[in-house]
C-alpha cells in the first residue's frame, strides 16, 4: 500500500533521512522504531506532504504523492497523527469529529441561505456517524465534554476516532502510545486491531513502548541514522544483534 524509494530529507549541513526504502503491506500493522534522531518522525512528514523530499519517491497505492500537499494526500485517504495531539481544544469531542470529514454542504455560505435542508440532513448524517465512532472507541459517554479537558489517553483515542471520519485506508500514528497509562493502553491496542480486522484499515505507527510495538506489530521496522537498518517480525528483532545493542538495550535476549 505504501511504498518509500530511496527518500533523502536535508536540513542544511544534516541528513534526517538517508537513502531510506520501505514498504507497509496493506491489511498489516507496521511497527517503525529507533533512537531519538533517527529519523523516523522526519519520514513521516514526507510521506504525509509536510516536508518535499531532497529526492527519491513515495507511493501510496502504487500513485506517487511526494509532490502532492498534506490536503490531497488526506483526500486519497491517508491519514496522520501527531505525538501531541491536535484535537480543537475548545470544541466538544462531538464538533471535533463533525468537522473531519471533506467537501460538506455547509462549508459554502451560499448553501447555507439557498439549501439549508441539504445541509441540516447532511449534518444529521455525519452527527449519526460520528455518535457511533465515539461508541466504538468507548468515548460516547464524553461526547459533550470540551476535547481540551481529555486527559492523554482519551486524547489519543480522539485521534483514531476522528481518523475514522475521515474514511482512512492508511493511518499514520506517530507515538500512540506516549502519556497513556495501562488502562486505556489496552482500549487503544485493542481498537488498532479491531479497525485493521473489522475495517481493513492499514497501519504504520512510530512507537517507543516496545512492549507495545512487540505485541501488536508485525512486521517492525528499525531505522538508524536516518535509514532502514532491519525489517522483520517480532521474534527477528528480537533475535538481531544490532538491533538489540542499539535500541532494545539487550531486554529481550
């Protein structure tokens, strides 16, 4: 589904990304670790259109969309996350997953005068549908609550529950796991994988919880020094030398 071709990001005098290639399959959930510095966020804002790479190519559904801005690559449903979350703080969990998806009615004023009973329908239609994604990461009971007074975790489910408004066939999720405690650790794992099984949606997420990367990916990724140093299922990263010596710190000989 994603493919990355010898992708190349300077800043300045630094490299982020060097010669880096990689592919997610569709259907899997694809762990991407390694050290502070080693480029992983810096990928994921070139697949995502933030950053133009230096050069080489990305693909997504075998179309090239290095050239194309953040905006057209989310409407050919590739979707990001950030590692702070970028919830509206001062709209309600509901008007924050109303406003996601593109292209509705009431967005253009003159609709607003000459079509309001289009645009009250299709307001009801997406309120339905956001209503039953809260209830399926369990955050309907906090529909009317202010997003900004979410604690970490809830914030992070806010996250995939938007990204399911958008009608995602990728999600990018940068450090799902930061600031969450066990509990809602688990609601998260849990809902990766039922959206990847009940949905088909495709993951690739940056994470630092290896516990968390090693339960729920496979395969996994490891990047140093802005390239792709292994690529694998759990057990193989486990089991590779240098990726233990320089990530793992030897917890999982």
């Amino acid at each position: 589904m994603l493919r990355v071709e010898r992708v190349y990001k300077r800043f300045g005098g630094v490299t982020a990304v060097r010669n880096c290639s990689l592919d997610v399959e569709a259907g899997s959930i694809t762990g991407l670790i390694g050290p502070n510095g080693a480029g992983k966020t810096t990928l994921f804002n070139v697949i995502a259109g933030r950053y133009k790479p230096d050069s080489g190519r990305v693909f997504f559904k075998d179309e090239a969309i290095d050239g194309l801005s953040p905006h057209q690559i989310f409407q050919r449903r590739l979707y990001r996350t950030f590692q702070i979350t970028r919830e509206f703080s001062q709209m309600t969990v509901l008007e924050n997953l109303m406003i996601m998806p593109a292209g509705q009615l009431g967005e253009t004023i003159w609709n607003t005068w000459l079509r309001p009973g289009a645009v009250r329908s299709q307001e009801n239609e997406i309120k339905q549908r956001a209503l039953a994604v809260l209830d399926f990461v369990e955050l309907a009971d906090l529909q009317d609550t202010y997003a900004g007074s979410l604690s970490g975790g809830q914030k992070k489910l806010l996250e995939i529950a938007r990204s399911l408004m958008a009608e995602p066939e990728m999600v990018l999720l940068d450090e799902p796991g930061a600031g969450v405690n066990p509990t809602l650790m688990k609601k998260l794992v849990d809902n990766i994988r039922r959206l990847r099984d009940e949905r088909g949606i495709t993951f690739l997420l940056i994470e630092h919880n290896m516990d968390l990367i090693m339960e729920l990916c496979n395969p996994i990724i490891v990047m140093s020094e802005g390239t792709k140093l292994a690529q694998g299922p759990p057990e193989a990263i486990r089991g590779n030398e240098k990726v233990l010596e320089a990530y793992l710190g030897g917890q999982y000989r």
